[in-house]
C-alpha cells in the first residue's frame, strides 16, 4: 500500500495508544474518586459508631451504676477511713526474706528496715463467696426499673413524633 | 466532527500529490474503518467497565436527596435541624457529660412506592406501633414526603432496607445525649428538641458549643454522685421537701459537684415538673441561718483587735424595739467568742455586728459577694435579698443570718474565701484549661482572722453543734444552720431550712461542703430533732468520708499535729454536755 506510509502508521498507533491511555486514566480517576467516597462514607461511620459506643461506655459507667452493681456482685466496699495510710508517713515493716544460699556473694539488695511503731492490719476482709452470686430479686426489679436500657432511650429521646 | 473532518485532510494531504484517485479510495476507506473501528472499540471498552467492572463496585445511590431538601424547604417546621457539629462536654477528668449523637428517621417518597400495600403490611410488622390503615394512607398521599417513624433504632433501619422500596428512605438527625442523665441536669443543663440549650452550661455556652469547641467542667462525676448520694439520703430519711448542695475548692472556686434535689432526666425537660426543674444552688434564696455567724464572727475579729477570750453576756435575750433575739441551745450565761460560735449563739452573734458597727458589716458583706448577683458561668442565678433600707436592726439579724436571703452557692463562696487564708475566690463551673492557676490577690480579711475562724469551725464539729460532721482523721470543721422560713410573712418553727457547711482538712483546708435541707421533719431516732447537726452535718460526714477514698486523700495519724488542730480553743471553753 503506497499511500500509508509507515509513519501514517505509527500516528494512528499513537493515537489509538494516547486513546486507550486516556480512557484507562480516566476509568482509574472515577474508580479512585468513588472508593475515596466510600471510605469517607465509611469513616463517618464509624466516627459515629466510636461517638455512639463511647455515650454507651459513659452511660454504663455511671458512678451510681457501678456502684449498685458492685453492692450486688461483689464482695468489697469502699475503704473505710481509717484503712487508710499515708504512704510517705507510714513506716512498714517488710518481713525479713527467708534465708536462702546465694553463690556469688553481693551485698542483698533489700535490707530490713526495723520499723519504729507497729503497723496495725486493716479489718480482715471477708471470706469470698466461691460460687458466684445470683443477682437478688430487690436487684433485678431495681435493675429493670432505673437501668433504661440504652438503645431504647436514644430512640426515645427527642420524641420527634 | 469538525476536528475529524481537519484529521482526514492532514492525512490525505499527507499521501502526497501523486496518489492515483484509486489508491486515494483506497486509503480513505482503510482510514475510514479503521475510525469506526477504534470508536467501537471504544464503546465496547467502555460498556464492559459499566456492565462488569464498575457494576460490582458503585453502590446504589439513589436521588432522593433532592427531594428530601424539598421536602426540607416545604415543612421546616417539621423538620428539626440540629447543629451536627455541637460539640461535647466533659468533666475534669474527661468523663462525657453531654454528647451529640445521629439517630435515623424514616419517611416515604410515595411517588417511588410501587406496592402501597405489601409495604403497609412490612413496615408494620417492622414497627409493631403503627398502624396499617394509617401507613397505608401515608403511602397512597401521593406526596414526595411523608413521616413514617422518627428516631428510628439501627437495626430497624437493614430490615426496612430488605422491603426493597426505593421509596422508603431514611432523614439522619442529631439529638443530645446526656450519659450522666439527672445527676448533672442542673449543672450541664438540657436543651429543646433542636439541641438548643435551655439551661445550665447548655444555655450559657450555646454559640460555643454549636461552633464545635468542647468543653471541660471542673466537675467530678464520682464527687457529684457521693454528694448527691448523700443528700438524697437526708431527704428521705427527714421526709423533706428539696435538697441542695455544693463542694467546692476553696483555692480557687472550682465546684467539684453541684447538686438540686428534686431533679429530673434531661432527656425529657418536658415532663418534669416546676421545683424539679428549679435549680435551688443558683437560683434559690433563702436565709440561711446560723451558718452566716462565720462572717459576723470573720468581721468582728477583722475590725476589733481582741483576744479569743473576750466575752458576750448572752444571759439575756436582746430587746430592739419590736424584736426579740433569742438563743436557740439557750446558755444563758456569760460567753466567750469560741463559746459563741461553738453553741451557735444568736445574742452573742448580735452583740458582735452590733460591735462591727452597720456600715463595716455590710462592706464586709459586701466584699464577700453576699449582696450582689453571683457572677457564675450558668446563668440562671439570683439577686440577693437585701433589707432596703439597712437599719441597725438588720445588722443585728444578719449577724446570725436573718433578715439576707443568698443562694447556697453564695455561700460556699464566702466560706471559701474566708479559710483559704483570707483571699476572695468566685464559684466557677468551667475548666480553665491553660493550666494556670487562677488565684485572685483581692484580701477580705487577713490570715490571722482565716486562721481564728479555721480554729473556731474546728471547735464546733470537736467540741459544739457540729459533732456528727466529724470524720476521724479528717479534720472537719464547719458551722450548722437551722433558720425558720418565712410563710406568708411570718417565721413558721415548723417549717425550717437545715444545712450544714463543713470544711476539711481544717489545718490546710482544701474543700467546703455545702449541705441544706429544706423542710426536715424530726425523726424517732433523732428525737425529734431536724436541725442542722442532725439533718446536714452527718450528710457532710458520709460525703467527706466517700470522698476521702475515692480522692485518695489519707487522714492525720492519731494525735499528730494536724489533728491535734484548733486544740487550743478549748481553754475559753467551760466543760460542760452539749446538746446538739
């Protein structure tokens, strides 16, 4: 064929090549712009899911929860004024260590300390339950009546209708 | 086209003039197709992208959009706009307070419902509330925005999405949230239904927290729950009618907890009734009562220079005029100062603003805020009642708190500026985050006069009315307060305001307790009494105690000097049983 010269040839390669790249780009563009919406979709979600989760966590730590629960469940209480020490100003007494062969010989790094008054034990604690405690029936009613449930109050509050 | 048609030339042109007219044919047609050729090529790439490759990836997006912005301009007063950004609030240690939180409603473009009714029928086995017949009509009202159900729950909003009715689509709205709910109402405050704030720091920081700026409270949660724990405690067991309260850092104002009994879930302002939604701290004036002998006593020693021993003849009640000043734990002997203070001696107390002089005493008032409008961050606050005009007889009454009517807040501010060594401190609710330690240089009355008045408030809880705010090893002081109120103009005995204000550690003090009661009534096991050694001071004792523990904060060893504090009052005490 005379009259296509093989330059003609390589112009409309080249054409059909810058084409085929600009479609490709273009396709690449729309298809990174659109999984940049998601993400950004998404990562409002979950901005609002972590917004939703963290008024839950506060909600169900509130001080007069965790402590109604704890009066349940557990067989501890606040200590008492006067179990409590000054750590600065209290002089312990740490037990001798009970005598044991050292190899090598080094100056023992904890020495025991004679102590000037005698530090008086705090109330013995009681014995724990071994089996875990059933919930009494005071409990539950007073669960059930002041414990809103979460999910049900962020539907009802605002009463929009 | 024209671009193709200048394409076409160039290339005949670049054939060269010696092409034969066959060969040219020739070359166009080759050109031709091969034109066509690329632009199916082209259609065919491109029709493969969206069948197949872009199919799988876009979601489908749905125009309603538009047609809820229509709908937004047609009914904006159905349509709440909440400012998405409101920012949260928390307390000193970053627990939240208040928070903005999105919740979905549902609502119908009836012009995309293809099935009216199997979508009744889904969406009220969704929504068990509604009815058929009603959402039926909704659907049929041929309107392109129709409520079905507001603040809808998030599992609820997948199983409405499987009815597959492009019509049915979801309005996101944005409510407030208070994870605290009633324990902090009065101090947080609530909104309306546009998160507007209404009261508390809700209203005063408004602007502010719809810019999306947070805020930190000088709040405790845990302080705020003990100190509401414990009045609600003396509420029911007094059967009275409110309680209120307030601790408060005397070095700096900062309220660590500020409690209003009644109060009521800020999530529902609505349903709360009118002294539930009264915020006593700020808004209520009363007369305090006895409580008040802290500053005529702060005022007597400021201005006389005279020695704690000096005396008071209080064997007498005083007569002014119409009035009668009596004592309530009657001595009726010779008193020294500490012996005033400790049996709460109204002539005594009299005898010492009388001394003061009226114009001394009402600057010193003054100086502690006690006459003026508080200048605190919520807003809802009140003016003091002041008698107008002042006459000597007002100052006597004043001295042992009668005759001024302040807020609880008021007063916790005037006791902290007295302890903490004498320097004026202003109530406040909102964290001053930059660190610095906001401490004002304006004196009220000098160091030697705040040590006295430590001592003397360590006297009353040792030694007179205040014994039940004692908690051992904290060097609690305090003063009680028991003042009639005034029904239809006249003072009903039976009717009183009990309070107790109690600062520890008395040494070093760092905290005042505020605690009233309003309207006790005595019980069996205080026998009879409601007074404030009875009602509030044991109220202040289970506060400091909790307190203690949750702050960490360990008492004094057992006859060491900080608890051996405000012993050596006891020399111009005569031994003798104290009632309470």
């Amino acid at each position: 064929m005379k009259t296509l010269k093989p330059r003609t040839f390589i112009v409309f390669a080249f054409a059909a090549l810058s084409g085929a790249l600009l479609l490709y780009t273009s396709q690449n563009v729309q298809d990174a712009q659109s999984r940049l919406e998601s993400y950004e979709k998404s990562i409002e979600g979950e901005k609002e899911k972590i917004r939703l989760l963290r008024a839950e966590w506060a909600s169900l730590n509130r001080p007069e929860r965790l402590e109604r629960l704890a009066n349940e469940f557990l067989d501890v209480l606040p200590p008492a004024p006067d179990q409590m020490v000054d750590r600065d100003a209290a002089n312990f007494e740490i037990q001798p260590a009970v005598e044991f062969e050292i190899e090598r010989d080094f100056e023992p790094v904890l020495q025991p300390v004679s102590a000037g008054g005698e530090v008086k034990p705090s109330v013995a604690p009681p014995a724990p339950k071994h089996k875990p405690p059933a919930p009494s029936r005071e409990f539950r009613e007073q669960e059930e009546k002041e414990a809103k449930d979460f999910n049900k109050l962020i539907g009802e509050i605002g009463g929009g209708t | 086209m024209m671009a193709m048609h200048r394409l076409r030339r160039n290339a005949i042109k670049l054939e060269g003039e010696r092409s034969s007219a066959l060969d040219l044919a020739h070359g166009r047609l080759v050109l031709i197709s091969a034109f066509f050729g690329l632009v199916y090529l082209v259609f065919a790439i491109r029709a493969f992208d969206l069948a197949v490759i872009q199919a799988f990836e876009m979601p489908y997006e749905s125009e309603a959009v538009d047609v809820v912005e229509v709908a937004d301009r047609a009914e904006t007063q159905e349509v709440s706009v909440v400012a998405k950004g409101r920012a949260d609030i928390y307390d000193r240690n970053g627990e939240l307070l208040a928070t903005t939180l999105k919740t979905s409603s549902l609502y119908a473009d009836t012009h995309l419902i293809f099935d009216p009714e199997n979508t009744a029928r889904q969406l009220v086995k969704i929504f068990p509330k509604l009815s058929y017949g009603k959402v039926l009509h909704k659907l049929q009202s041929g309107r392109r925005f129709e409520w079905i159900e507001r603040n809808i729950h998030p599992d609820k909003i997948e199983q409405v999405m499987l009815i597959g009715e492009p019509g049915l689509d979801f309005k996101e709205s944005y409510r407030r949230f208070y994870p605290q709910g009633e324990s902090t109402v009065h101090m947080v405050g609530y909104g309306d239904i546009d998160a507007n704030g209404l009261a508390g720091i809700e209203r005063s920081f408004n602007n502010h927290l719809n810019e999306g700026r947070e805020l930190h409270l000088t709040m405790d949660v845990r302080l705020q729950h003990i100190l509401r724990r414990e009045i609600k405690r003396s509420v029911d067991k007094f059967e009275a009618k409110a309680g209120a309260g307030v601790i408060m850092d005397v070095t700096n104002g900062e309220i660590l907890a500020g409690v209003s009994l009644p109060d009521f879930d800020p999530h529902y302002p609505g349903g709360a009734e009118k002294d539930e939604i009264f915020n006593m701290l700020t808004l209520g004036v009363y007369e305090l009562g006895s409580v008040f002998k802290i500053f005529s006593t702060a005022a007597f020693f400021e201005n006389k220079n005279v020695p704690m021993s000096v005396t008071f003849d209080a064997s007498e009640p005083i007569k002014v005029g119409r009035h009668t000043i009596r004592d309530y734990h009657a001595e009726n002997r010779i008193l020294t100062a500490p012996e005033v203070f400790m049996h709460s001696s109204n002539i005594g107390s009299a005898l010492m603003g009388q001394a003061v002089g009226t114009e001394k005493l009402r600057a010193f008032y003054k100086d502690l805020g006690l006459l003026d409008t508080i200048d605190f961050e919520v807003r809802e606050v009140a003016k003091p009642l002041v008698p107008q005009p002042w006459r000597e007889i007002n100052t006597l009454t004043a001295s042992y708190g009668h005759g001024v009517s302040t807020t609880p807040l008021h007063l916790a501010g005037a006791v902290a500026s007295i302890v903490n060594g004498g320097y004026a401190v202003k109530p406040k609710l909102v964290l001053d985050e930059t660190g610095e330690k906001s401490s004002t240089d304006v004196r009220v009355v000098s160091a030697e006069t705040a040590q006295r008045i430590r001592q003397l408030l360590r006297l009353v809880v040792t030694e007179g009315t205040g014994s039940k705010a004692d908690v051992k090893g904290y060097r609690v002081g305090g003063k009680t307060g028991t003042a009639e109120k005034i029904v239809n103009g006249k003072y009903d005995n039976k009717k009183k305001i009990s309070s107790f204000v109690g600062v520890f550690p008395m040494d070093a003090p760092q905290y005042v307790i505020y605690i009233m009661v309003d309207e006790p009534v005595g019980q069996k096991d205080t026998w009879g009494y409601a007074t404030g050694g009875w009602v509030a001071a044991p109220a202040v004792a289970r506060t400091v105690s909790s307190m203690a523990s949750v702050l960490g904060i360990p008492p004094a060893a057992e006859g060491s000097a900080p608890d051996q504090f405000g012993e050596s009052l006891r020399q111009f005490v005569s031994t003798r049983e104290v009632s309470q």
